[in-house]
C-alpha cells in the first residue's frame, strides 16, 4: 500500500509540474483536413470505341490479308463474344455482391414502394437516412437487403445457394463465350498475319 501511494504521489507531482510549464495544446488544432476529393475514372465510353475500333481493325486486316467472308464471320464472333463479357461481368458482379455484402455490409429490411412492369421496387434507408431504392423481382412486402457503407445505393438482396450456383454457372459461361469468341478473332489474326 505504502508503494502504490508513493507511486501516486510520485506521478501527480510530475504532471502538475508539467502542466504549470505552459498551457495544454488542444489536440483538435494539430488535426489538418486534405480534401481528398472525387476519384476520376475513365469514361466507359472511351473504352468501348477503343475496343470496338481495335476489333474493326482486326477483322478488316484479316478479310483482306485472309479471305472476304471473314469480314462477316468474325463480327459475329465479336458480338458472341461481347454478350459473354456482358454476362460474365454483370452475374460476376451479382455473385460477388451476394457473397460480399451480407458480411461486409449492413442489413436491413427493405419495404415494397411500387411495381413496375417487370419487378417490384423496394425502398430503405441507410445509416444516414440517406433513402435509396433497389429493384428485385422476387420478395413479398419486405425484402432483406444488404447494402456497401460506402455506396449505399449499391445493395443486394439474400440470395439462396441455388441462385447463387446459377450466378456462378451463367458467368463462367459467358465467359467462355467470351474467350471463345475472342480466341477465334486472334487465332484468325495470326493465321492472317503469317500469310
């Protein structure tokens, strides 16, 4: 006992000496605030003509260096394989959503707003009552949904483990699809170049 008072008694002489040197510095002032402002991302639109102009090229290069009929074959191809792409990254990003959010993100209960001609749409607020709205076309009055802290609009509905194998098998056929098509278009490009 004897120790921890002497200890104490040690430790408030050295503080109260410290605090009659100079004032007591609030540390809210030593904070400095950098705006970190909107991240830029590139236009979608840039990169869709650049892909498309780089196909357009490919398949010009290999109906002349080649043979005509390619000049139709391998747009098709493209086409194929550009709605591959599109499942692979719409059904991949739903996937990885579905797994993601329940975990990361935050749950609520989301209420039936109105329908349209193809889905309900349910509205929920977010930790902020921020109010945002989310289309699904399976849920009766309410919907358990959950949504990114981050980006609250970005939610995602509970998905059975069915649906979620489906997700799966629907994105690694389009891709498929997609490498199909585009392996076809760069096997055809390097027959074409080899003469």
């Amino acid at each position: 006992m004897a120790a921890v008072t002497a200890f104490s008694a040690a430790l408030e002489a050295r503080l109260l000496g410290r605090a009659a040197e100079g004032p007591r510095v609030d540390g809210e002032d030593l904070i400095t605030e950098v705006p970190a402002g909107p991240r830029r991302r590139r236009s979608k639109r840039v990169l869709v003509v650049a892909v498309i102009a780089v196909l357009a090229v490919i398949d010009v290069a290999v109906a002349v260096l080649r043979e005509p009929a390619w000049a139709i074959a391998l747009p098709l191809l493209q086409l194929f394989a550009s709605a591959g792409v599109f499942m692979a990254l719409a059904l991949g990003r739903g996937l990885y959503e579905a797994l993601r959010l329940p975990r990361h993100g935050i749950t609520v209960m989301a209420e039936l707003d109105h329908y349209t001609d193809r889905t309900k749409v349910y509205r929920y607020v977010d930790q902020d009552g921020g109010l945002h709205f989310h289309r699904e076309s399976t849920g009766g009055q309410q919907l358990e949904l959950s949504y990114d802290p981050r980006n609250p609009s970005r939610a995602s509905a509970r998905q059975s483990l069915y649906g979620q194998a489906m997700m799966a098998l629907m994105a690694v056929v389009g891709l498929g699809m997609a490498c199909g098509g585009l392996g076809i278009t760069g096997y055809q490009l390097v027959i074409a170049l080899r003469g």
